[in-house]
C-alpha cells in the first residue's frame, strides 16, 4: 500500500512540473531568464589616486658651489602687528609685598629678634601693672610687616577670642592712649581685626617690632597700648637695669600671688563658718 501511495505522489508531482514549464514557455519566461544570464556584470574600475609630490626644499637638492651665504628668500606673508602688555618690571626689592606697601620706602623698619624681645618684654611688664590697678582682660601682641605696611590683617589670640569676644562680626572701638577712637571691624569666624586697622595702624605710624596691649575695657572697646620697638630698645643699657626690672616684676608676682592665697583663706573660712 505504500509503495501505491509513493508512485501516485511521484507522478503527481511530475504532472506538476511538466504543467508548470508549459505556463513559462507561454509567458516566455525562460527565455527572459537565459538572456539575463548571459549578460556579463560590468567590471569596478579602478580609481587611482594621484599622490601629491611633497613640497621639498629645492636648494637642499642642488648644492652651491660658492661658499657664500644664500640671500634670504623673502616671504610675502601678511604680518600682524599684535600689541602685546608690556611685561612688568620687578621691584629691586627681593619680597614681592614691596608693590603693596601703604608708606613710603624709607618708612620701612626692620626689627631684630633682640629688638622684638626687648618690646614684648616691656609690653609684658606694662600688662603686669595695668592688671593689678583693673580687672579687664588683655594680651600683648607684637607686630610684623603684614600687620603695619601691607594686608593690614590683625590675628587676635584665640583662647582670649573664645573668652571674651563675640563669635559673629561686629564693629569694635579702639581707643589709643590720647582717648582717640578708631572704629575697626572683628571678624569672629577668623578671629581677627580687618577694616579699621589699617587706619590705626597707618595713624600712628605702627613698625615692624612694636608690641600693643590690648585691654578690653567694655564688650566692644578695647583701649590699646603702644610700646616702640625702636624706642624701648637701647644697645647700651647696662646688666644692672635689666636686673631691676626682673625684680621689679618678681616682686610683682610675688604680690600677685600673696593676694591669691589670701583670697582663697577668706573663701574657705567663709565656707567653713556658714556650715
């Protein structure tokens, strides 16, 4: 049975194709189909670039005979002319503050480390006397050349900031030793003095070297001391003065001290009746 089945198939298929090729021979197809085979594809040509001769130096390829340089050859370009910043010259002084300084150059001093210690000790014992007459809180600060000639940015201590002064900025009042107020502006972010002080500092001729008390005499006024470095300094101060002072200010101390443990005996004895 599958074998009848298998030649049916077979044979119905052949019928098939045969039917089929009668219809293209009628349309004409095959004939379409072999002229289109016999046509050959046309053939990609070839684009040949032409490579440019790179421009060479004709005179390095003929050599001279004559030892004589060769004429420049001139050249036909348009030029430019660019007005460029004439660059600034250089003071003759070495530090580059020197452009920024608020007086003149012969104004300028220079204090030694001998000089600088000799002011803050004189400052120290100054602070010494003028805290045994009040109580108002003060410090000594020496001054450098950013503080008096250029910036003019004044760097309080910063214990005696977070003591006693503000933490926002507010505007303080300096008084000098004549009763003169200055006002200045405190900046207590950066805990320092800014405008203000370099009126102060330009009004009474502040040096590199000189040491200032500053005594805080209300919340917002501080009544500053001015001790010359140039001034207090003498080369021919003898060992004996200085000797004086170091008493002097032991003495101070020792006071300073005596009052401190009598203070305290009347607190415990106070302390001791009331239980």
């Amino acid at each position: 049975m599958d074998k009848k089945n298998i030649n049916t198939y077979e044979e119905a298929r052949k019928q098939r194709l045969e039917d089929n090729n009668k219809r293209f021979q009628d349309l004409g197809i095959l004939k379409i189909a072999k002229s289109l085979s016999n046509l050959k594809t046309p053939e990609k040509k070839s684009v040949q670039r032409v490579q440019k001769s790179r421009s060479e130096n004709i005179y390095a390829k003929q050599p001279r005979r004559s030892c004589r340089e060769r004429n420049p050859v001139p050249s036909y370009c348009e030029e430019l002319d660019i007005a460029l910043p004439q660059v600034r010259k250089r003071s003759k002084i070495s530090s580059s503050w020197a452009s920024y300084i608020a007086r003149p150059l012969d104004e300028i001093k220079t204090a030694s480390y001998e000089e600088r210690q000799k002011a803050i000790k004189c400052a120290d014992s100054l602070q010494i006397k003028l805290s045994s007459s009040s109580n108002d809180p003060s410090f000594v600060k020496s001054m450098v050349r950013s503080h008096v000639y250029s910036c003019f940015w004044l760097g309080l201590p910063s214990r005696f900031c977070e003591t006693y002064l503000p933490k926002d900025t507010v505007d303080i009042v300096l008084e000098d030793e004549k009763g003169e107020e200055y006002n200045a502006v405190y900046i207590g972010k950066r805990a320092g003095l800014s405008g203000g002080w370099r009126g102060f500092a330009l009004e009474h001729k502040l040096d590199d070297g000189d040491a200032l008390i500053f005594q805080l005499v209300q919340p917002q006024r501080f009544k500053v001391y001015i001790v010359r470095a140039f001034d207090c300094w003498n080369g021919d101060e003898t060992p004996e003065a200085e000797t004086k002072e170091e008493e002097e200010e032991e003495e101070l101390v020792v006071i300073k001290s005596n009052e401190k443990a009598e203070v305290t005996r009347r607190t415990s004895t106070r302390k001791k009746n009331n239980n």
